[in-house]
C-alpha cells in the first residue's frame, strides 16, 4: 500500500488552474525529486502532499486513509511530515535551541531532548555551531539548521522545497551529503521539488517532470533523461537534438525515418507513415575524418559550423542537412584537426536514438 497517494489531484487560485488531474503513488523508503519549469507548481505539490493546502478537486491519501477530513487525522499525519522550506525561517536564539523548539512544540521528554539534537547537529556538521545566534549562519548553515529542525523529529516523510537553491558549490555538496545519508542510513521517504536536474538524478531513485500543472512523466532518472514520453519533457531535461521526421520504411528490426532528405536508421515499433520526433543526446555521436572510421548504423557527412570549449570538452554545431550537436574531447579535436568549415562524418548507434510521437 502507498504510504502517501493522490487521484487526480488540482489546485486552482482565482481561476487560474496550477496543478491539474496529478496522480501519484510513494510508497515507504521512496525518494522522489519534482522537477520542471519555474511556476509549473511544483512547490504547491509539495504543500499539498504535506497537508498545508487543502486541493480544489481531487483526493489525497495519507498511509490508506483520505486526508479531506476530520483535521485530527491531518494533525495526526502531519505528526509524521516534516518540512523543510526554500527559504527557512530561523529564531534569534543559538542554533541549539532552533533545534530543541522543534522537539518540545511536540512534547519530547526532557531527558531525550538534549541528546536528539546533539545527534542531529552532528549530523548536518553542525555541532561546533550550537552556541553561535542562528542570524549569523550563511545561507548553506541555515538550510542545514532547517534540515536538522526537521530531522530531529524523525519524521516518516521529509519533503525538502528546492533545498540548495542559490548556493554555493560547496553548500551544496554538503547538503546533499546529509540528505544522502538520511535516505541510505534512516530510509526516511523524501519528497523534493528541485530546479537542479542532475541533484535529482544524484539523489532521488524516482523523478516526476511537471509541466505547465500537469505530471509529464514520472520514472527513474534513466527513463526521464534517456527517454522522454514528449518532446516538452525532452526540451526540459536538455535533449539538444530533437529533429523531425517521417517514417519511411521498415527492415527487420530497423526502422527508416527520413529527416530533411536524410535517412536515420532507428529500432522503434512506429509504422510507415508516422511523424515522429528522432532524440539524439550529443555525447552519443562519434565524429571522425572518415566513414569507415565506424561500424555504426548511422554515418551522416557535414561541415562544422560552429565550436565551443566548455571545460575538457569542445561542443560542435555540424550541418548533416540539419543540425546536429554533439561532443568531443579536447584531445580528439585536436587529433582531428577539428576546425569551423571542416568536413566531419557524424556517426551513432541506431539503439542510441530515442524516438517519441510527433503530433505537428
């Protein structure tokens, strides 16, 4: 059974539809990021699934039972949530005592409250800190100090609104450092809204895409960043190649689309005639001075129009007909002679293509 449910969940505020028709299931021990656009509502969902907004249409089950009403059984349920908000509110105390507020708003007894949040403090590396003024801590310590409010509860179900936003390199690592531990050592069920798509692939074991108030897709990171359900869910997780095409034929298990006069060789099961989008990620395509430099299925001849160096890697822009980004190692280019002008053959694996239904 699901410890946290929704059917056909929507949220509306002055006619205007945030969320709409959002079906999920999160069982106990899931760890699921939220991910899409600015304003998609994905914190609203989060609200919503703690219990802090009521939804306009729709039902939300909390361990098997509705949570529209009486409010005992919310109060009950969010006994068992913990929250943790984009942007935490801290009290002008020590950092200590931000803590033990949290255990004796819940009537912790006394002789267990000072152990917890030494525990806790410890954990998020904040220890040193518990006699410093809570206002005085970055922007980092005070996410940790919020992380730890909210740890020091044990709450079955942490939800976490865009936990590093704005931080530094730094900050960020050892948050997500806490947050790991917490998911591997305590299996608490976490449920974060995140605008850092590759934290979700790092943290979360289920990743759901929110677009324009409706739940995209949902599915490991491997599902979503390999191989979206549409071409929105595509744009958002950063599909550079989307390229439009028509299936033209079929041969065994291969199947032809014909983009721009060009012929890709793909393995999906659309038939002849279908309008198709063809995915094409850029670290999948080789480049190379030759067309018998590969055995892949797919060897499309271009002139590179555009480079760029973005760190050990040079991003090409190559003219097959269309365009076509991909990568290559500095060092490659530089064995290739890799320059604007240049002609290049383009070559990738008819599996490494991801081919979704195009429906303009």
């Amino acid at each position: 059974m699901s410890l946290i449910q929704t059917v056909d969940v929507g949220q509306s505020y002055d006619g205007r539809d945030i969320l709409k028709n959002i079906n999920l299931s999160i069982n106990k021990g899931d760890v699921l990021a939220i991910i899409g656009p600015t304003g998609a509502g994905k914190t609203t969902l989060l609200r919503i699934l703690d219990l802090l907004e009521k939804p306009s249409s729709g039902q939300v089950y909390f361990d098997g039972v509705e949570m529209s009403k009486p409010k005992e059984l919310q109060l009950q349920a969010r006994r068992r949530m913990a929250y943790v908000h984009q942007k935490p509110i801290v009290f002008t105390t020590n950092v200590f005592n931000n803590v033990v507020y949290a255990l004796k708003w819940r009537h912790v007894k006394k002789s267990a409250i000072k152990s917890k949040t030494e525990d806790v403090l410890e954990l998020v590396g904040l220890a040193d800190y518990k006699h410093r003024n809570a206002k005085t801590l970055s922007g980092g310590e005070t996410q940790r100090l919020a992380i730890a409010r909210a740890l020091v509860t044990e709450p079955e179900v942490l939800f976490l609104d865009e936990p590093t936003a704005n931080m530094d390199p730094i900050s960020v690592s050892k948050i997500e450092e806490v947050l790991a531990h917490v998911i591997e050592k305590k299996k608490t069920t976490v449920v974060m809204s995140t605008h850092d798509m590759s934290q979700g692939q790092r943290l979360a074991r289920m990743i759901g895409v929110i677009i324009n108030g409706e739940l995209a897709q949902i599915g490991t990171p491997i599902d979503i960043f390999t191989m979206p359900k549409s071409k929105e869910v595509a744009e958002f997780v950063g599909v550079e190649n989307i390229l439009n095409g028509v299936v033209v034929g079929k041969e065994g298990e291969l199947t032809q689309i014909k983009v721009n006069g060009c012929i890709i060789n793909t393995v999906n099961s659309f038939d002849v005639g279908e309008k198709v989008h063809i995915l094409i990620r850029p670290e999948v395509i080789v480049f190379s001075l030759s067309a018998d430099a590969t055995s892949a299925r797919n060897i499309l001849k271009g002139k590179i129009n555009s480079m760029s160096t973005v760190g050990h890697m040079v991003r090409l822009e190559v003219d097959c007909g269309f365009s076509l980004l991909g990568t290559i190692t500095k060092h490659a280019a530089q064995d290739l002679n890799i320059a604007i002008g240049k002609e290049v053959y383009a070559a990738f694996k008819a599996t490494a293509i991801h081919t979704i239904k195009r429906y303009m």
